[in-house]
C-alpha cells in the first residue's frame, strides 16, 4: 500500500492472510490514517452452516467476485504493508452495519 494512502472503514481490499483473501476495512477511518495496521474482517467463499455470525456477501458487493461470506468470528489486525495497493470496492453502509452487529456478538459486545 501506498504510504501516502489510506484504506477507509468499509473497504474490501485483497490481503495476505493463511493465504491471499479479501477482508473488510472495520477500523476507523482516523485510525485508518495514523496507525501502521487496520482491523479487518476476512473474507471466505466457503459458507459453514455452524457458524451463525458469518454475513453472505453477493457478487459484486464490494468488489468481489464471487458470492461470499464475512467471517465475523475472526477479525484480526494486520500491517497496511499486507494490503493491496487499491481496494476492490466499498459495502454499502446496510451491509457494513450487519456485519458491525455480528462482529459485535462474536465478541460479546
């Protein structure tokens, strides 16, 4: 990523995670700005009926190619330098607030 660029909450942008993925920007923009890492969601095409707190994410939202789900239950920090140069696209602020409220009851708050 552009050190002169900064990813803005809502974003999907590739990321070297297990292995490269998608994940959502869920950091605040201020942060987003001045800190050397973000908060971010990953991004999976393997739905698993167990776990409740995944978001279906249709083709196109956010740029991604394929039908996909949030995984809620796995947010994690990661470098910028981990970041693709450009996101793929943004979610629509509705889709951002689900996947806010399960990210919330993943983590009890």
């Amino acid at each position: 990523m552009a050190a002169s660029a900064s990813p803005k909450r809502g974003e999907v942008y590739l990321v070297n995670l297990d292995k490269p993925r998608p994940a959502i920007i869920l950091s605040v923009d201020a942060l987003n700005r001045h800190a050397l890492d973000v908060c971010v969601v990953p991004i999976t095409t393997k739905m698993h009926a167990a776990f409740t707190m995944r978001v279906p994410l249709k083709k196109g939202e956010g740029g991604l190619k394929f039908d996909c789900w949030a995984k809620c239950d796995q947010v994690t920090t990661l470098d910028k330098v981990d970041l693709q140069a450009r996101p793929l696209g943004s979610l629509s602020i509705a889709k951002l607030r689900q996947v806010e409220d399960q990210v919330r009851i993943a983590l009890g708050l």
